[in-house]
C-alpha cells in the first residue's frame, strides 16, 4: 500500500535557481533519513549532482526555446509513502524508480531517495521539469494526481503490495493523508490498554496512572482526558465499547478479560515489531534506574511498570549473554571493548570512503561544468573580457573559472577523466556499501554487549570488578 502525492517546485524568493532546486535535493538526500545515502538511485543524473545539472537543462532549454516563463516550475516532487512493515528499504526504493521512470516515461532526469526514519518508509522522488532532450516540459494535466495514484497502485500490485480503494473521489483525495495514521482517539485507547497492564486497584487508579503517562484528566459525572498532542477532552464513553467507564471498571475487577479485549492493540503491537527491520531492532535496553526515578516523583504505577520491565530486560541480558557463551565477567568486558574497537574502525573506514566520494563527486561536478560552459567561456575571452559579457552569463563563467581552478591542483598530464572516475566511483561506493553493512551489524553487537554489561554492573554492582573470585562467577546464572 502507498499514498502518493505530486507537488511542484518553484524558484524561492530571494535563492537562485540553483540553490532552490539544491535545497530541495539535499534534503531528500540527507544521510540520516537515508542510512548514509545507502537508499539513494538516480536517472539520467549523478546524486551529487544533480541540482547543478537541472540548473543547466534550464540553461539549454533557454538557448534552445528562448521560452522564460514566469512562475516555472523547476521540478516535481512525488511523495510515495508506504504502510508500515509492508516492504524493506530497498523494495521501497525499487519501487519509487519504477513509478518514476514509467510515470516520466524516462524523459525526465531523477532522483529517487527512501527515508527511513519514520515508522513508514518513504520516497522522495525529485524529477527534472525540463526533458532530457531540453526541448520541452513536463505537461502537467488535469487530475494528474489521480493518474500518478493509480500507476502507483499498478506497481504496487505488481510487486504483491496492497492498495487503497477508494470509494469516493473524496476518499481518494485523503490518500495522501497516510490513511494508516492513528487517529488521537485510537492512540488514547491504547494507552488506555497500556495502563490496564500495571493492574490499577480501581478506576481511581487507572487515571492515576494514565496522569502519570502524561494525560490531564477531568472528573466528574462523565469523566474525560486529554492527551498532550490534543486540544480538547475526550468523554470514556465516547472512546466506544470496551472504554467507557463501567466497561472499564469491568475490566478492572475481573468481571472482563484485559487479555481478550486488548488483544487487538497486542496483535497490532507484536505484527510491528515482527516486520521491523534488523537495523532497527534492539533486543534489550537498559535497566531503569528505579529510585532515581521516584526521587523525581514517578508515582507508585511508574514503580510496577519498572520493576516488570528491569526484569525482562535482565532475562533478555542473560539469554543473550548465554547464546553467545560469555561465561565470566573478563569475557563480557572484552567482548564489549572488542566490539567497540570494531565499531569505531568501521566508522573510520567509512569516513575515508565518504571523503573521497565527495572528491570524487566534486571533481565530475567540475569537469562537467568546464564541459557546459567551455563555449561561453571562450566567448568571454574573445570579448576581451567585457563586463558587459561577464554579467550577461556570470553563472557559466563562475563555474568555469571554478573548474580551472581545481584543475590547476594536478599536472595537466594527470588531470582525471570521466570515464576514471567513474570506474574510481563505483569501486569505492561498491566497498562503502560493503563496509555500512559491516557497519551495521558491529553497531548492534557493540550495543548489545555494553548494555548487557551494564546491566550486569548494575545488577551485581562494584563487587563483581572488584572481587578476587569473579572468574567463578558467570553473569548468566
């Protein structure tokens, strides 16, 4: 299932055209929405690059046409968003290529980036406005949304997705909406169900400690709540059967079962958490400091939900210390040093990788540009340097002076071609994929063993280190 939205871009007041479609770019390409740029392909362009050369499919489209409309548009940006769980980055980002080349019929240069710091996934798809040809536009059309929505249903069917079914045109129109988004009410009975697990006394106390779980409450005959992100209260006996305040009271003295009727929301939660991606996944986390947090006046139901919650995460600490037969402490503290060495030379490594790709990336940025802008250069010398001339195409003789200039830092015999760095390119982002995978997997590992140390630390305290007799004592009894 994806919602698709089409929005067009245009130059900002007060930016170039430049920097305004490079605004853009930069952000759907940020490293961390984007798992440093692993989620990034493109067509008829380089990523790098990409904002330099619509600017200059713009230029020729001007030579070509001699057309400047006022108000154009510079791009088109496809939002593609994905319901939770239902497909993997990559799937993602294979998907927004396919719904990109066949939606432009692969006359527009693009962009396809995959975020991956949402719950849902999603694309950004950034296509040139000016053909590859520069000698026309994109035509935009009467109910072009509704066109883009069903090619992407098509795809989405095709690689075994979901799709939404509209009943209505103004159905449709809400796709965009993400119509997988948790209404405030649904987020409200789920907490609600959260809160029924610390097992409260008496209806009293569950709103107890639904205030503690930052709610404001209203009393009354026909008591309400209010959850942070909302502006009004919400009646119980709106929030439908299983919530209003005799249900509930039900619940709680047993005459109903929580197991039963929260099923659904458990059912939702154990789905999410089966289909989230290894990366994302961590097995256990820190013990909750308990005392700490009740000397910052965590109330009684805080205290139950903490001590249930150290206790699974010491079991998850010692099964996992168990799985990977770590049988004494030294080993522990070596596996997490180990572990973290590793990590931070990965890190290095990458740092390296990335370094030169900027590199590499820059110099094909200014070979290309030197290429682009050869012609009125020598237009501006012939001029005799004119300001007259200079100022008419101030931009191509600024890039072109910019390339000479980086070009003056090699030999003019070992001045690098395109056809090298891009074999160069290729190699070394082949290995910093290689290395971000290496990368990953130590990340988790190095978390998994430090916090398990410190939850041993903390569950066995300064002795353990200190003790003579460690060696005898294996953390995983």
């Amino acid at each position: 299932m994806a919602a698709t939205k089409l929005i067009t871009m245009h130059q900002n007041k007060g930016l170039s055209v430049l920097d305004s479609i490079a605004n853009r770019i930069d952000y759907a390409e940020n490293d961390d929405k984007t798992e440093n740029g692993q989620f990034i392909t493109s067509y008829e362009c380089n990523p790098k690059t990409a904002a330099e050369e619509f600017a200059l499919s713009k230029k020729e489209y001007f030579r070509i046409t001699g057309r400047k409309i006022q108000g154009d548009i510079l791009a088109y940006q496809i939002r593609q968003s994905f319901k939770p769980g239902e497909v993997t980055p990559e799937q993602a980002n294979a998907i927004g290529y396919e719904t990109a080349m066949r939606f432009t019929k692969g006359n527009h240069a693009f962009v396809v980036a995959t975020h991956t710091d949402r719950e849902h996934i999603h694309n950004h798809i950034i296509y040139n406005s000016t053909a590859l040809d520069c000698t026309h536009k994109f035509k935009d059309f009467f109910l072009v949304g509704i066109a883009l929505q069903k090619l992407s249903d098509e795809i989405c069917l095709e690689h075994g997705l979901s799709v939404i079914k509209p009943r209505s045109y103004s159905e449709r129109s809400k796709r965009t909406e993400f119509p997988w988004k948790k209404t405030k009410r649904a987020t409200v009975c789920e907490d609600i169900d959260k809160a029924l697990y610390q097992n409260p006394s008496s209806f009293a106390d569950l709103l107890k400690v639904l205030h503690e779980m930052g709610y404001d409450i209203k009393p009354g005959a026909n008591p309400s709540i209010r959850g942070k992100d909302q502006k009004r209260f919400v009646r119980f006996r709106s929030l439908g059967p299983g919530y209003t305040v005799e249900d509930l009271e039900k619940t709680i003295a047993g005459e109903s079962q929580i197991d039963g009727r929260t099923s659904k929301w458990k059912e939702k939660e154990t789905q999410r958490q089966s289909t989230s991606s290894d990366y994302r996944k961590r097995d256990f986390d820190l013990l909750v400091n308990i005392e700490e947090k009740l000397r910052q006046g965590k109330g009684p139901g805080y205290e139950r939900w903490a001590k249930i919650f150290n206790l699974k995460q010491m079991s998850q600490a010692l099964l996992f210390l168990q799985e990977n037969d770590v049988r004494d402490y030294e080993t522990l503290a070596e596996k997490a040093d180990s572990s973290s060495r590793l990590f931070n030379e990965l890190s290095q490594q990458i740092k390296v990788k990335e370094a030169r790709l900027s590199q590499i990336a820059e110099m094909r940025k200014h070979i290309y540009g030197f290429a682009k802008t050869k012609e009125v250069y020598e237009g501006y010398k012939k001029s005799g340097y004119s300001k007259k001339y200079f100022e008419k195409y101030r931009e191509e003789i600024t890039i072109h002076k910019a390339a000479k200039e980086a070009f003056s830092k090699y030999p003019k015999e070992k001045i690098p071609k395109m056809k090298e760095l891009n074999a160069e390119y290729s190699e070394v982002l082949s290995e910093k994929r290689r290395l971000y995978q290496e990368y990953q997997n130590a990340k988790k590992e190095m978390k998994d063993y430090v916090i398990a140390k410190k939850n041993i630390d903390a569950l066995l305290g300064d002795d353990l280190k200190n003790s003579p007799q460690r060696d005898e004592q294996a953390p995983t009894k």
